[in-house]
C-alpha cells in the first residue's frame, strides 16, 4: 500500500467508524474465530489491520482480537464508493 500519512489517519479514523457501526464497538457481542466475546473497546489500528479488546465469556480474561480481513475489506470498499 502506498499513502500518505496524512491519508492513512483519516482512513483509519474512517475504518474504525465504520467497523464500529457493523457491531464491533464497545459494548457489543461478536462471534469470532468459533468463540463468543464482549468486545470492550471501540476498534483501533493493530499490526497493519484493525482490532478491538474483548472479554472471552467463558473465562473473562481480555484480549485484543483482529477484525476478519473480510469485515475491512467490506468496509474498504464502502469507502471507495
């Protein structure tokens, strides 16, 4: 990927919207990866994709989990409309 830095805040800003309004901010329950969580974060940038903390609820424990690639790019190409 070649942008600018100027362009990738405002796209992260944008993305972590729009994940959000899918069901992945604070507050929500998602089912990811075979397992049930309480997401408690709104999402942010992690290791060149996007993540939320969640709470696993069969143990509580918190977790930073990465949003599926085809979540963001269902959201990328939204934002390309």
């Amino acid at each position: 990927m070649t942008t600018s830095q100027t362009d990738t805040s405002h796209s992260d800003a944008e993305i972590c919207a729009n994940v959000k309004r899918l069901g992945y901010g604070a507050g929500q329950r998602v089912r990811l990866y075979g397992e049930k969580f309480e997401v408690i974060s709104d999402p942010f940038p992690e290791a060149g994709g996007f993540a939320v903390s969640v709470k696993v609820q069969k143990d509580e424990s918190p977790r930073v989990v990465q949003i599926p690639s085809t979540v963001l790019q269902s959201v990328k190409g939204r934002n390309a409309v």
